[in-house]
C-alpha cells in the first residue's frame, strides 16, 4: 500500500507538471520538498512500531586488594548498555547486533508505546553479528513486524532511512544513501555490509535500515571513526544485508542454532585474480584438491572477480552442498568438486 500511496503521488505530480506545460497554464509550483517529505514522514509513522529500544545488564568483578593486609577482593560492578532493535515476526522475536547482547544478564526491550518486555536470547551468531531475542511474556500481543525487502535489489544511490537509538536518543531517524555493496572491513568471518552515509552513531545497533517504502533492507552494524578523537558519525555506516540476516533469524528460530557453510581458504589478490593463499588443514577445499597459488575463477556457475564474489558464492548454499570451482593452475583451468562442511570455530589451525 506504501508504494501505491508513492507511486500514485509522484505519478499525479508529473502527470499535472506535463499537464499544466502543455497546455500553456499558469499553475504554482509543485512543492517537491514537501511531497518528498510528507512521504518519508509517513514511512517512518508506519515502521517506527516495529523498532525496540534493547536495555542490558551485566554484573562483572574487579578485583581489589587490600594495601595493609594483602587480601584481595571481588567487587562487584554494575555495567548496563542501550542497542536498537526490530520486531521480525507477530509472536515477538526481534533481530539485533550480537555485540549489543553478549554476555548480558538480564535484557530488555522497550516498545515505542514505552511497554517494557522481559527478553530471552534464543541465539547468537557472532560470524554475522547477529542475534535473535525472543519476548518471555507477551500478554497475548500481536507484536508488529517490520516487512522485510530484497538487499540484492538494493541501488547504490537509493535513499535509506536508520533508525535506532544512538547515545540513548530512543527512536532517532536518520536519512542518507546507499554508498556502496558488498563492503567487506575486517570486522567479522563473513562480511557483505551495505556502506551507506545516513548518519548512524553509538546505540544504533541492531536497528533497521529500511528503504523509501519502509522494507527493512539491512541491520545496522558497525559505523568507521576517523580516528581517536572521533567518537561520532563519520558519513561512513555498515549494514548487514537483509537476505544474510533473515536467513540467520530463520534458522535460529526453527533449530535454535545457525550452521554457515566453509570451504576452508585463505584467500588473496593478485594480478591474476583471486588467488588461494593458504588451505586449511582437512578443510573442503583440501580435501577437495585445492592448492596455494590457485587462481579462483568460478565459484558454483558464478564468475569470481573479487574476494567477496566466492564469499557470497558459498554463503547462499549449507553445508554438506556440493559445490563446483574451477581454478587457473599453471596456466591450466582445473574443475574441483568441494563438498561444503559447517564453519568451524575461528581458532582452528591451519
């Protein structure tokens, strides 16, 4: 209905825009800033229901010693933290970052009615940096969920909308762009962040990142700092795709756990391309044939020009797929047939 609303007013506008030039009429100015803005403002009045203020507490020891006797102590600290949160489904599971929930005690989720529900975890997935929470009672409540969009379908350019709750500013609705897909920075195992440069700062985390119709296109994840003095905003944000995190959420609701499919390299660029810089001890890829020194050149039907191309290639299938790469070795292309196994912990050796 949203985008019928839009569409049907910018439809109209340009239809009495043409309309009034051709035929010669003097007519006022359509007011594009106030057209634009009543339609985001009714955006956000739709989607602000399904975001929540997420509350958490922790009790954590430090130790004291005593100078005259030498007897040490445990004394107990109180540490509370505030992240932003979405509502997923009717029965009241919500998604959120993982680093706002770990190691919390007791958790929180504050409605924009201001009703506050006890929360439990369900589960965590700290390769994507995600977690789904899940209200203890719900009193009956139809909660309301966000509607879900497509992040493939998402333009580099397209007007986003976050909101959240940064330094403790509950319902904060910031505005910007898509900057770029695909952005991967070192932060976690499995990256495809969307960048974009609507203004997203501390506490932003695990709330939505929704397109012009209110369709959650990514979760808020991550922002860049310029440096040591700068502690805010940069223009530069980190989204995790819509698609990864419904897939996470999906699975953890149904068998409350999330299994990512590996194939166990090390990957680097060179002017060849993508090439295999080391292989995991009894990984897929080893099993499978795979060397150092391998130029990846297709992945599962899909031609690889980037690190992050066999990155997607292998996180839209489960482990136990069989999935076919062919390799530039020695000048000669080499078919491999790896069998994908589930990610294993991140300290595992080589």
């Amino acid at each position: 209905m949203r985008f019928l609303r839009h569409a049907w007013i910018f439809s109209l506008l340009v239809v009495f825009t043409t309309g009034a030039q051709a035929l010669n009429v003097a007519s006022e100015p359509a007011n594009l800033a106030r057209i634009l803005g009543d339609a985001i403002a009714d955006t956000v009045e739709e989607v602000m229901p399904s975001v929540v203020v997420i509350r958490t507490e922790a009790i954590r020891y430090h130790i004291h010693q005593d100078i005259l006797f030498g007897r040490r102590y445990r004394i107990p600290e109180r540490r509370v933290g505030q992240g932003s949160g979405v509502i997923i489904s009717p029965e009241g599971h919500m998604l959120t970052s993982y680093h706002v929930v770990h190691q919390a005690e007791n958790i929180e989720a504050i409605l924009e009615d201001g009703t506050v529900y006890e929360i439990e975890l369900l589960g965590g997935d700290p390769h994507t940096d995600l977690a789904v929470l899940k209200t203890v009672e719900r009193e009956d409540r139809q909660f309301r969920p966000i509607e879900f969009g497509d992040s493939d379908a998402v333009r580099v350019g397209e007007i986003v909308i976050a909101i959240g709750s940064p330094y403790h500013l509950d319902g904060t609705v910031t505005m910007g762009i898509v900057s770029q897909k695909g952005r991967a920075i070192g932060l976690l195992p499995f990256e495809d962040f969307i960048q974009t440069q609507a203004p997203i700062n501390p506490g932003n985390s695990g709330g939505p990142l929704v397109d012009v119709e209110g369709r959650m296109v990514g979760i808020n994840a991550a922002i860049h700092r310029g440096g040591a003095l700068q502690a805010g905003n940069t223009g530069i944000g980190f989204a995790v795709p819509s698609r990864l995190a419904m897939r996470v959420a999906d699975s953890i609701i149904t068998t409350g756990t999330i299994q990512h499919p590996w194939i166990g390299i090390l990957m680097g660029v060179s002017a060849e391309g993508v090439t295999v810089e080391d292989v995991y001890r009894d990984s897929p890829a080893s099993l499978a044939g795979m060397q150092p020194g391998d130029v990846i050149r297709e992945v599962d039907g899909r031609t690889i020009r980037e690190a992050i191309d066999v990155r997607r290639a292998i996180f839209a299938r489960a482990p136990g797929d069989r999935v076919p790469v062919i390799v530039e070795r020695d000048g000669e292309p080499v078919m491999i047939d790896a069998v994908l196994a589930a990610m294993p912990d991140l300290d595992m050796g080589r």
